[in-house]
C-alpha cells in the first residue's frame, strides 16, 4: 500500500557530502572518483570498482563498512541492505526519517553513481542461459530506483556520458545540486531501468517461445536527436536497441552530413532490400525514394546493377537512396555521384570509393560490415492511437517456398529466375504492389494503390517513360515477368499486366476466383506460378 504524503518540500541544493559508486562500465570511473574527491565528497564502492578506485591511489570506503556485512553468494548480495537502501531512500527533513537513520547508524548517501551489468551485450554476444542470466542485475537496479525516488535529496547518476555535466554543476553550485538537476538525472534513471527490463522480458519471451506475452516493453538508447521528422513542424529522435543486425542503426558513417528521419526510414528499407540478394552470386543494387524501389537490379558488378537499377525510374532516382550488396567500388560510385543521392550505404567500401564520395560533402556514406539476414526472426512494432501493433518479421524468403505452376505452360529458366527476383523485390513494395523484371532487373514498379489494376497500370506507365528517357521504341515490359505482392481479386489487374507485355506471372495465389485467373492467364499463353504466401507491406 502506499504511503500518503506529507508534503515535505524538497530542498533546491543539497550538498554532495557522500557518495556511492558501483559500476559495471568503467568508462571514465577513475577521473570522475578522483575529482569528486578533490572535492571533498566521501567515497563509498562495492567490489570491482572500489578496486579500481583504489587502486588509483584515492581513497575509498568498501561498502562492507556501512552495513557491516560482507559480500556474499558470488557479489550476488552486498548492496541489498537498509544501511544502504536506508542511506538512499530516508527523508532528510522528515523528523521521523531523521531519528530512525539515527537510532541504526545509516549515514546518508546524497550521490549514487551506478551503471547496470551489461545484460544487452552479453545477450547479443550468443552466451548461453546461465550466463545471460547471470548479467541481470538486481542490486544496481534497485539502487537506481530507489535514489531516483528520492531525488529531493540524492542525484542518481546513471551514464558516464552525465560525469562531466555533475562535476561542472558541483563547481558552480559549490558542492551542491539544484532540484531541477537531480530531477532530469532522476528521470534518465527511470527511463534506464525501463528499457533495462524490456530487454529482460523481451528474452525471456524469446527463450520460452512466447509470442504475444501480457505485458510487453519496447526500449532503446538515445542515438541522436534529429533535426525534425518527418516534416519540419514534427520533432524527432533516433533510439537503437541493441540489436546487432547490420543496418543503419549499427553502421558507421564516414561521410556527409547527419541523417534525417527520412534518410534513416529510407535507408534501412534499401538495405534491407538488397539484403535479399546472396552477394556470392551476383552484385545486386537498390534505389530508394520514400520507402519504396524505384530500381533495383542485379548484374556481375556493382556498376553493372546500378545502370540497370538507374534505368528502371531514372527520374524517381534523383534524390534517392542507394544499397548494395558488396564492397563498394570505385567504378560503381562514379556511376552513382552523377545522379543526386542523399545516401549510400554498404557492407563495405574500397578507400578509392571513399575519396569520390568525398567530393560531394552532402553525401552520406555508411558501412556496416555486413548483410541483414532475410531469414531473421524479429520483432516488428508500429503505433496506433491507444496502442502497439506487433508482429514478427517477414522473413519468407521466396527460394524456400514451394512454387506451383498453374497454368499449362510453365515458366522458362530464365522467367523462372526473374520470377523469383521480382516476388524478392514484391516483399519490399508497399501494398499493393505490382513489380515487372525483365534479365535480372526491375523494369516498372507499382506500389501503394488502392486498386491492384492501378499499381499494375503505374507499373506499366513508368516502363515507358523508362524507355522514353533512354529512346528506345518498346518499354522493357514488353518479355518482362510480373510479381503480385497479394493475389489477383480479379483478372483485370493480370490482363493490365498481359498487355504491358508481361509474358509470366507469380503471386500468392487464394482468391476466390483464381480458377478465372488462371482461365485468362492460358488464354493468352502466359505462365503463373503460384508462392501460397503473400507478401503485403503498409
């Protein structure tokens, strides 16, 4: 039950007399310990860091001494104890506070400086149960809360990043903290062990197979706090998670100016993309404006793919992202630069390649050192109003899935494996999605329409500004397959495909009237594959 309030007023400073460290990340320990003794605070530790700090030369006091109890059970026990708890959660004006941390001999501890046991990185470190389990920290977590609780009078420090900001506001304040200080290191507190928990119970649901638990936490860690999002008037923020998929939130960028919020959604559907390609077997590249393909192709080099890629949308391409699958090249960047490109991002990329991109100070250029594996479970979330919609991720691959072949005539080889290409590339399309390829590159894309008849008439119309640009007479459509994100309601959004000159098809297949599909697939001479998957993205 909770404990009524007696409206104690919090003091604005409260001096910094004693103070408590007990870190995992030493980041930093041994200059902040050293400068807070200098300023005359009393230093407190448990274990390694008061190892650490002592063995810097500057004294410090073994928490063992305030409670008069050892560490016990392997570290597992040495803070849990009310001359600690007591220290950190007492109420210095309370007359009743007061008297019980006199009658018990707690002496008050008004700086707390703890950082968690690293249970995120040991659990994407693939350790094993025990040992995972093992990093979860139950004392540090305490103390944070409770000192986060008690920020009338105690400064929770959580980050090495707030060392520096702490000792600047002790020199201005003459070893004191303001309230609105503690405050904001308070609620950074909260938001720690928040996020700390998610990642627990995001394992532990993970580990046990449980998909859709009762409660579920979402965290993550301030990476950058953006310009605006997705409009100017909207504020925005990067936060990671963690996970150690190569992307955009795990790449460096070596040149350019900051992403935006846009720059990164754009970016990580590119490289997811391309991510679908096995860079063993073909160079692959992916263009990407507002989400959604404009070019993608693959070819047996990078500069290769990219004109193949750059000829499918070449107008849509100005501004857009560019993914590839391999080390970057200095052929293929050179191909790239001449186009306006906000991004390039890549497992790798040649130090020739670096230099060209350069020359261009706007443009960005990320590398990761790896692929994203299409195959991948994870976790996907998206707001609504009042709630969170979760669901894993799309991880079908289409080589893994049983194709049926419909109609009388079956696909060739070669419409087989631009069939194939395309339902990759259809996985990647907003719904609905229409995705013509012809030799191993998109020739015309339609995405995001209403009507499925709609995106296989965009799709069809941008083939012929395609083939307008580059002066030649027929659109690439003509001899092209067709892929359908999601199956066929109807014929007429086949026959939209028919006639732009798609001479194979592969969809889902499920409709109520896929027998009449079918019927005007062999009436007019064309292969249907059927996947028994679909691939809707919103």
């Amino acid at each position: 039950m909770a404990v009524a309030s007696k409206n104690i007023p919090a003091p604005d400073l409260v001096p910094v007399r004693r103070a408590l460290l007990s870190v995992s990340d030493k980041t930093g320990l041994v200059d902040f310990a050293r400068a807070l003794a200098h300023a005359g605070v009393e230093l407190v530790s448990t274990g390694g860091t008061a190892k650490a700090i002592a063995e810097a030369g500057i004294q410090v006091r073994d928490v063992t001494e305030l409670t008069g109890f050892p560490e016990i059970m392997d570290g597992r026990v040495k803070t849990l104890h009310p001359a600690v708890h007591g220290a950190l959660l007492g109420v210095r004006d309370d007359p009743e506070h007061v008297q019980a941390m006199h009658k018990h001999r707690i002496e008050p501890i008004d700086l707390v400086v703890v950082n968690l046991y690293p249970f995120e990185t040991v659990r994407q470190s693939g350790a094993d149960y025990a040992a995972i389990v093992e990093n979860i920290d139950i004392g540090g977590p305490a103390m944070v809360r409770a000192s986060a609780k008690n920020h009338a009078y105690v400064t929770i420090v959580t980050d090495p990043e707030d060392y520096a900001p702490v000792l600047n506001a002790l020199e201005m304040n003459i070893g004191s903290l303001s309230l609105d200080f503690r405050k904001k290191l308070a609620a950074k507190a909260f938001a720690r062990t928040a996020a700390y928990d998610a990642a627990i119970s995001d394992w532990f649901a993970g580990t046990l197979g449980i998909e859709h638990p009762t409660w579920r936490a979402f965290g993550g860690k301030l990476e950058t706090v953006m310009r605006y999002g997705e409009n100017p008037h909207q504020s925005a923020g990067f936060y990671v998670t963690g996970e150690k998929r190569p992307g955009v939130a795990t790449a460096r960028q070596l040149q350019g100016k900051q992403l935006s919020y846009n720059n990164i959604n754009d970016t990580d559907a590119a490289f997811e993309l391309v991510g679908e390609f096995d860079p063993s077997k073909s160079a692959a590249v992916a263009i990407i404006k507002h989400a959604n393909p404009c070019g993608v192709a693959e070819g047996t080099t990078l500069k290769d793919a990219y004109s193949k890629a750059l000829a499918c949308d070449p107008v849509s391409a100005f501004g857009g992202i560019v993914a590839v699958n391999r080390l970057l090249d200095a052929e293929a960047t050179e191909e790239i630069v001449k186009t306006f490109t906000e991004v390039i991002i890549a497992p790798e990329a040649s130090e020739a390649a670096i230099d060209i991109v350069a020359a261009k100070k706007n443009l960005r250029l990320l590398v990761t050192g790896g692929l994203p594996d299409a195959r991948s479970p994870a976790t996907m979330v998206k707001s609504v109003a009042g709630g969170l919609l979760v669901q894993g991720r799309d991880n079908a691959v289409v080589d893994d899935l049983d194709l049926k072949v419909v109609t009388k005539r079956a696909p060739t080889d070669a419409e087989m494996a631009d069939l194939k290409f395309a339902f990759r590339v259809a996985k990647h399309v907003k719904s609905n999605a229409i995705v013509y390829v012809r030799d191993g590159a998109t020739v015309g894309i339609g995405a995001g329409q209403m009507s499925r008849v709609d995106s296989s008439r965009i799709a069809a119309r941008k083939a012929e500004d395609a083939a307008q640009a580059m002066g030649a007479s027929d659109p690439l459509t003509k001899g092209s397959v067709v892929a359908s994100d999601a199956f066929f309601p109807f014929a007429d959004g086949l026959l939209a495909a028919i006639e732009a000159g798609a001479t194979a098809v592969i969809q889902p297949g499920g409709s109520m009237r896929d027998d009449d599909v079918i019927a005007a697939a062999d009436e007019h001479g064309i292969a249907m594959v059927f996947t028994g998957m679909r691939h809707f993205r919103h």
